[in-house]
C-alpha cells in the first residue's frame, strides 16, 4: 500500500492506527543494489527524518573506507509504503545518505546523484522536468545453478517454457514452449506466466506504480517485461528500485526465480532496458516541432546529439556489467548503431511513432539494459542531453535504411557501441566532464566507480577460463 504523506509529520499521522510493527530504511549501493535494515516502530518519530540514523558505510560497496566507515541515512516521508512480502506489516522507506559529521549529502549516494542531476536541469533553465519510461525486461527461470572454483565453472538455467525441454520427461511433457526467438506476444498455454506478471503488476500498483502494460517477450525461457507510465527522473529511479523487488519477490512466492542479467541463455535475445525521455517546462514538452524529422524540435535533436555523442562513455553507466556484451553484439537485433532513426530498432536512438501527439513526443536511448542502476542510468543520460542541447550538438542525419542489407561501405560510416565492459570504462574516463556539471557526478564518484568495477568485475571475468574455451583449445 502506498502512503500519501508528503511530510514527516503527516506520515506520522497517517500510520497513528495503522498497526505497523516494523520500518525497513532502504537504500542503493554504487552497483544498484538495495540494501536495507529494520527498526521496530516505536524508535520511528519526526527526528529521525532530520537527525537520521547511523550505518557503517566501509561494508556497502563502493561507501566509504574503514577509517571513515560512518554514515547515517534519512528518510524520505514521501516514499513511505507498507512492504507487500514481510509477514509482520512494515512500513518501508527509501533514504538518503549524509555524513555524520557535516551533515553534507554524501557524493557517492545514487539518489543524492538523480536529485542534483534534476536540480540542474532547473537550474539551467532549459526545463524544470526530465521525464523517463524505461522498458525492463527479465527473465523467470524455474530453477538456476552456478559455480567456480579454481579447478571448475558452469552455470545452469531451466524453465519449463524452455524450448530445450521440448523432448524431456515431464511426466507428461505438454508442449506448447515458444521455440528461439519466438516468445513475443503468445497468448497461453505458451506463455505460462501471465498469471505470474498480473499478480507483479497488482502488487506494483498496490505500492503506487502506474503499470501501461506486460506481456512475454521474444526469448524462449520465460523472458517477459512489464512497462511503467513515465515519470520524473528521481521518481522513476525509486520505481525501477521497487519494479526490481516485486518482480524477485513474487517470482519466489511462486517457487521461481527472476533474474535482470542481460544476457543468460545463448543464442536467444537478451534483456534490455529502453529508455524513454523527454523535457518539460512549465507543463509543456519541449521536444515537439512540427515539420521538423519525426516532428522533433531543434531542443530534442540537440538532446540526441548529447546522447549519441557520449554513447560509449553513457554505456559504462546503462550497460555496466561484462554480462551486457553478450547482448551488444553487431548482427542480431540489438541497438549496437550510435545513430538515431524513427523505426530502426538496430539504431542506438529511436523516436518512437506510436502516437502522433505532440505531449507523446520523445526520444528512446536502446543500449541501456536492467542490471543498470536506474539512479546513476537516468542522471548520466540526462546529463548528456543536456550537453548536447547547450553546446547544440548536430546529431547528423537520421539513419532510416535497413542496416543489416547495408553495404560494407555504410556500416564502416556508422560507430558502434563499446564491445566489452572494459571499452566503456575506458571511454568514461576519457569523456566525463559533461557529468561533472553542476557538481551532479564527481571526480570521486567516477573514479570509485570505475575502480570497483575494474577491480571487482573485468578483472575476475578476464583471468578465469571460460568453459567454452575447454571446446575450443583442449586438443591443442
């Protein structure tokens, strides 16, 4: 249940008889996980929303070192809702993080980030909102294995709508699973998880997500996705934070598991997440121009330009694990062209023609996948469309044909997104002072984040042998 507070002291009033055993002060670490612990509900009073409470920040990833380990989180009243999982009934809070000492907002903090990311935007005065609709996909398995060692590496995903199944013993065995690459849109008994993606939408919109729609997507497996109604940047990131913990949590009620890795099955398509965005000022989008391509206005064009210029360097962001490579891979349908089109879905920019409204009009970055995190995501794209729109970046011209009948000749005109994890880190750190306006990022923050995900992802992915390579160079 989502409360309606907007202040401590109404949200304190709100929950006087409401019976609540427990709050859950909830915030995200540098990688985009949610982390979390519980006070009983008689320690919850109007102080704590100013004075805070303390944590020990050198044991989240990417925080704080051990000599300066503390740090204290703040509830954000108008986040509260009843948690929908907790046998005892919870209220739940999403926080913010300050230094104890100082009292100042700490740099590494997402939310911190997507907060000034939406104070700069007013404050440049190009608009006072950002709007995002991003599209995650997931996939609901059965039953996952995984392990490595010194000596040993596998991993086992299965699903009962595997198309790998098809001849297995299920006693009986029904059929009716989507082969590759044909899971869009079927309607049961192949999609047998339509039952499973309503009741996530129910309890999404029982905690206050707007759902548009879900349905199955393209991979055999169980690989769906359901689409949140646009909001403002801050508000989206905390949605997608709550999108992610309902989809987990009610995939384990119903003895499944949920997973937002990009790329886990071979030879199928991967998990992406697209991007809508636009501007607003005053009620009013700023991204309509009649007569102009796609009925874009010279703002939006410009704001593409911002996105397609720091593309790579936006991927160390948007698709951050070594994992979403596996997913950008030239030749299949993954949006791997740093160009923009109306209808080309290889493009890494499309402008989305299912509306004809001038309120409906906006730009949809494709690279981005789900195992981003939304915080850190959404401010780095918004940082670069503003870039673009006041340095009036050309995003050149629109790329309509059919990339995969181009010729050689073309496609050596068109860049191509990163190929590793490795080449979006190092464009980062080439090209980054668009995010370091207006203090949004800092030299802090980028620097720990591409530190840790050296350290703790390339790194370990690049010494360890890869099962495949045992097919490939045993008999060598």
């Amino acid at each position: 249940m989502k409360l309606k507070s907007s202040t401590p002291k109404d949200l304190m009033s709100e929950i006087k008889d409401m019976d609540i055993k427990m709050v859950d002060m909830r915030f995200t670490d540098i990688p985009g996980t949610t982390q979390h612990f519980t006070i009983p509900i008689k320690f919850l009073d109007e102080d704590i929303f100013s004075d805070g409470l303390g944590f020990d920040g050198s044991s989240v990833r990417g925080f704080q070192e051990i000599q300066d380990s503390d740090m204290i989180v703040l509830p954000d009243a108008t986040t509260a809702y009843i948690d929908p999982f907790f046998s005892e009934k919870t209220l739940a809070l999403h926080c913010n993080i300050k230094d104890p000492v100082t009292l100042v907002d700490y740099s590494r903090d997402p939310r911190n980030i997507a907060k000034k990311a939406e104070a700069y935007l007013k404050s440049s005065g190009i608009g006072d909102t950002a709007f995002f609709g991003p599209e995650a996909e997931f996939f609901v398995f059965n039953n996952v294995q995984f392990d490595s060692g010194s000596n040993f590496a596998f991993h086992e995903v299965d699903s009962v709508e595997g198309t790998w199944n098809s001849g297995a013993d299920e006693n009986p065995n029904l059929g009716h699973k989507p082969r590759h690459k044909e899971g869009y849109f079927p309607l049961p008994p192949v999609d047998t998880l339509q039952d499973v993606r309503t009741e996530m939408v129910m309890t999404m919109q029982d905690i206050g997500l707007t759902v548009e729609a879900h349905h199955h997507e393209v991979a055999t497996g169980g690989q769906c996705e359901i689409d949140l109604e646009f909001s403002p940047l801050l508000k989206m990131a905390d949605d997608m934070m709550k999108y992610k913990y309902v989809v987990k949590n009610v995939a384990r009620q119903h003895g499944m598991t949920a997973t937002f890795m990009p790329k886990p099955l071979f030879e199928d398509n991967g998990s992406g997440m697209h991007v809508h965005q636009s501007v607003w000022k005053d009620g009013d989008t700023l991204m309509y121009k009649e007569g102009n391509y796609a009925n874009l206005s010279d703002l939006a064009l410009n704001y593409i330009g911002g996105i397609l210029k720091h593309a790579p360097a936006l991927l160390a962001f948007c698709a951050p694990t070594t994992n979403s490579y596996k997913r950008l891979v030239p030749g299949f349908e993954a949006p791997v062209n740093i160009v923009y089109s109306q209808r080309n879905r290889t493009a890494s920019v499309r402008i989305p023609a299912y509306s004809q409204s001038p309120k409906a009009k906006r730009m949809e970055f494709r690279c981005p996948d789900p195992s981003a995190n939304p915080y850190l995501a959404f401010s780095a794209m918004l940082m670069a469309g503003l870039d673009g729109i006041k340095n009036k970046i050309n995003p050149g011209d629109p790329t309509d044909i059919n990339l995969y009948a181009a010729s050689d000749e073309v496609l050596s005109k068109i860049q191509s997104t990163p190929g590793s994890l490795a080449e979006s880190l190092e464009a980062l750190e080439k090209d980054h002072a668009f995010l370091l306006e207006g203090d949004v990022f800092t030299k802090d923050v980028i620097e720990t984040y591409i530190s840790y995900k050296k350290e703790s992802e390339v790194d370990p992915i690049n010494i360890r042998p890869h099962p495949h390579e045992f097919k490939l160079y045993y008999d060598v």
